[in-house]
C-alpha cells in the first residue's frame, strides 16, 4: 500500500534522469517502502514503464495487483524472471541487500547491469544500510531519498486522522502554532513512526491536544537515541545564561533571522550560515553556548558524540556518520552540535586501516556541500590536534576563541550561579569574589559555589563572601595546572580566531 502524501517533484525529476540516462542499479538506503513505492510509482508513470515490487514472503508483484509471480520468493528465480523478461521496467527488490553478498548473486546482477543498461529498465535495492560487494559498489548510483517537508507531514497527520475519525470520534485541539510545533517536532520521524504516535496519541484519549506534542518528542528521543550515534537535548539555557562572549552573542543575533528563513536571505543575497566553531579552555562555557543557541533559535539540539562514532567492524564507522548526517538533516533546521570535535576527526589515520581519513574526508565534503539547514557547532579543548583543513576559511562560518573569563565575566557567572541556587547575589562582595577566583572558568566557579554551599550546610551557617573566598583558595585552577597548555592556544588564537567576549 502506498503512502497518501505526494512524492517531491525535484525527487521523481532527479530519478527520471537518471532513469533515462540508464542507470540499471539503483540503491536507497531506508526503511521506508510506503514512501519509495509511491515514488516509484509516480516515476513509472512519469516515464511510462511498468512497476514491480519484491519482497521476501511474496516474490514479484505488479503495482496493478493480481498475484505474485511463481517462484519470484525466491532471490535466484526473481532475478531469472527480470533477465528473461528483458522488460523495460522498474524493479523494487525490498531488502534484497543481505542476497548480494552471495557469489552466484553477484555473478547474477552484472549480468542484469550489462542486460538493463540496454534500455530503460532499472533494479532499485532498498532497505537499512545495505553493503554492496565490492566488485558491485561501483556498479550501483546511490539515490538519496529527500527528507519530507513541513507540508508532507501535515497531509500525512490529516490523512491519519481522517482514518481516525472513521472509527472512532476524535477533537482536534491546536492553534495554528501548536501545529508548527507539532510538524517541527515530527521532522525526522518515519512516516511508519508518525502513523505510530499520532494513532497512539489520539487512541489514548480522543483528542490531539498541545499536551500530545510532549510524548511526540519523547518518542523522537527515544528514535534518534536508538541510532547509537547521536542525542536528543531538551535545553532550557538561552544567551541569556551565558555570561560575557558579547562578540560571540551579538554574532549570533545578526545570523537568527538568516536561518529562520534561508529563501528570504537568499532573494537578499545571502546564504543561510552553516556553522561555527568554538576553541577555547575547558568549563568556559562553549558546550552552554551550543545548548543556548538552539534555545534562542527554537530549533532541535542534537549532540553528535565522537566516542560513538567509531567500530571496529569494516566499514560500520562510515556507515555511522552517514546514519548521524542523515538524522540530521532529515530534522532540518536543526543545530548540530559535535562536542571535542577532535576526539573525532583529531587522529592520524594510522592503525586504523584509513578509516579515520575516510569519514574526515566525508564530514568535509558534506560540510561544504550540505544543502539542508543544518547549524554546526563544533566545541574544541585542544587545538594540536585537529587537522589544518578543518580550520581552513570556509569550513565554518567563524571561529572563536573562548578564553578564562575577565573580571565582569566572573562577576557575571557568580551572580547567575548564586541566583540560580535562591541566593541574593547583591548580599555578597561580587567583586572581591571576582578577584579571588582570577584565573578560574566558569566551571571552576560554579564548584566554588557548591562547594561553599556544602561547606554552609554542614557548618549550618549561611553562605558568606568570606566562605566563598575560602572555597577560592582551596582551589588550583586549570589556568595554573594547565598554564603552558592555555598559553599556546592563546597564541594559536591570536591571529586565528575571533575573540568570543
């Protein structure tokens, strides 16, 4: 059964010339057959050949109906059927991935390649992160399947609820922004899953209401957490939480509206931004800024975590970017945030087979060409070991340095941290606590308050400068620890990057 929501024009175009152009072997990595059916159902009409769809438990079937084809369950006997059929036609061979690693199979489809190419029939292979056999990789166009837009998952959530409604009584209860938000948090989402949460939502009680949009993201979660490769943030800091980076705010502020809406910025004459990284001391609050962009923006913080990305198994840690880019961009606008981004891309590629050149060289090209509203925030702690063409102009739209915070910085961070603990920051000497803690992050100061706090509670008294100054002195900051190590990023960054306060 196809879906109910209309393919992408651009998409049905982009596969007719290639259908045209006889590209025999088609490959579409996902899961999603009720959309790749209604695609290539389109196409087939589009182009005015016929459609056959296989799957293990039926074998060939026509997209008219009627009975499957005798013996075509079985992978050899289908590809027999579509060699001897010679017909000009689509083949969608549904999971049909695990079959190719055979030798026979392999034998099998370069002899359909040779045989197709002659017209304008094609085999497409779908399903979840199929392995071609080398000697049939290049052989294979790899089609990406376009991420459904904002008006595609609203067809799908009115056509689910109008199956609803036949069975059961329903209420509707959003505004038109409680809508947006609903869309906005369905981007990414399988059709399968929308289907999924809505029917549950609504079986539930009867009624779509704003409360429902909650679960959605939950159930969004729990989907992108399953990747293995990427998180799902929930932030409640906004720029507001951020003490000092003026330069970095006031940057981010000018970009807001250039995201927001990348086709008024475009008919402006600007292209939407792509990114930012951020090097700097460690606890000087460049993870905070990632989280507070997305907050300010209204946009879906997902963290990409590099201790996650790699395997040990051949050609998995490719797989793993391309699953994380994927996600990513199929939750377009988003802010992408690639925490020690040189825990990922930071190694030699030595030991490793190339494997760590290979997905750096992936990252960078998508980096450059990605067309989907991704925001990359790249946070960084050591400088030395990320390689030269990842700072190269153009990979990102900036780079700032985050340094130790000054005098009004620590100001800043104790009186939000005081605040944010019910202490009144105006009853302490905030400038003699500024002058104690020089040379200390805003990691480092926010442990001076809780350790102060402890300290008060267990002495039961209440939190005082003086305590505070004592918890300050017991401390050696990284800016001692670390001097020789802070000393050459301050140096790197000099003429590298941009101040952030």
């Amino acid at each position: 059964m196809t879906s109910s929501v209309l393919p992408s024009v651009d998409q049905v175009r982009d596969l007719e010339v290639l259908i045209l152009a006889h590209h025999p072997l088609l490959l579409i990595e996902t899961l999603e057959d009720d959309r790749i059916d209604t695609l290539l159902a389109y196409l087939a009409d589009r182009v005015g050949i016929g459609l056959f769809t296989w799957t293990a438990h039926r074998g060939l079937v026509h997209s008219t109906g009627g009975a499957p084809i005798a013996g075509t369950a079985d992978p050899s006997r289908c590809l027999s059927f579509i060699e001897e059929s010679n017909s000009e036609a689509l083949f969608h061979l549904s999971g049909f991935g695990p079959m190719l690693q055979e030798p026979a199979m392999v034998s099998r489809m370069r002899e359909l390649y040779r045989s197709l190419f002659e017209h304008r029939g094609a085999i497409i292979v779908s399903g979840a992160s199929v392995s071609l056999p080398p000697d049939l990789d290049p052989l294979f166009t790899v089609v990406d399947l376009e991420p459904p837009s904002q008006h595609a998952y609203y067809q799908l959530v009115a056509s689910v609820l109008r199956d609803l409604r036949q069975r059961m009584p329903l209420t509707v209860d959003l505004d038109s922004e409680e809508v947006a938000l609903l869309l906005s948090h369905l981007r990414g989402l399988t059709f399968f899953e929308v289907k999924k949460v809505i029917t549950q939502a609504v079986v539930e009680d009867g009624k779509l209401t704003k409360e429902d949009i909650e679960k959605v993201l939950e159930t969004k979660k729990r989907i992108i957490q399953r990747t293995g490769v990427l998180d799902y943030y929930t932030t409640e800091e906004t720029l507001a939480d951020v003490a000092g980076l003026e330069n970095l705010k006031a940057w981010l502020r000018k970009r807001k509206a250039a995201f927001s809406d990348p086709e008024k910025a475009k008919r402006f004459g600007l292209s939407a931004p792509k990114g930012l990284m951020l090097l700097g001391v460690q606890g000087c609050g460049k993870s905070l800024c990632a989280k507070a962009v997305a907050r300010e923006w209204q946009l879906p913080l997902v963290r990409l975590d590099p201790s996650n990305l790699y395997n040990k198994y051949a050609g998995e840690s490719e797989k793993n970017l391309r699953r994380a880019i994927q996600t990513a961009e199929n939750m377009a606008p988003i802010v992408l945030w690639i925490d020690e981004i040189e825990k990922a891309f930071g190694g030699t590629g030595e030991g490793d087979s190339g494997t760590s050149q290979r997905i750096f060289g992936s990252f960078l090209s998508w980096l450059n060409d990605k067309k989907q509203s991704v925001f990359v925030i790249a946070t960084a702690n050591d400088i030395s070991k990320l390689p030269p063409e990842l700072l190269r102009k153009g990979r990102f739209d900036e780079i700032f340095f985050v340094d130790l915070p000054s005098h009004a910085g620590r100001v800043e961070i104790f009186r939000l941290h005081l605040a944010r603990r019910n202490r009144a920051p105006d009853q302490l000497d905030l400038d003699a606590l500024a002058d104690a803690t020089d040379g200390f992050s805003g990691a480092e100061i926010e442990q001076v308050v809780v350790s102060a706090l402890y300290s008060a509670f267990g002495e039961q008294a209440e939190l005082s400068t003086e305590l505070l100054i004592r918890e300050a002195e017991g401390t050696r900051p990284l800016s001692v620890t670390m001097a020789e190590r802070i000393a050459a990023l301050r140096q790197w960054a000099a003429d590298r990057a941009v101040s952030a306060d």
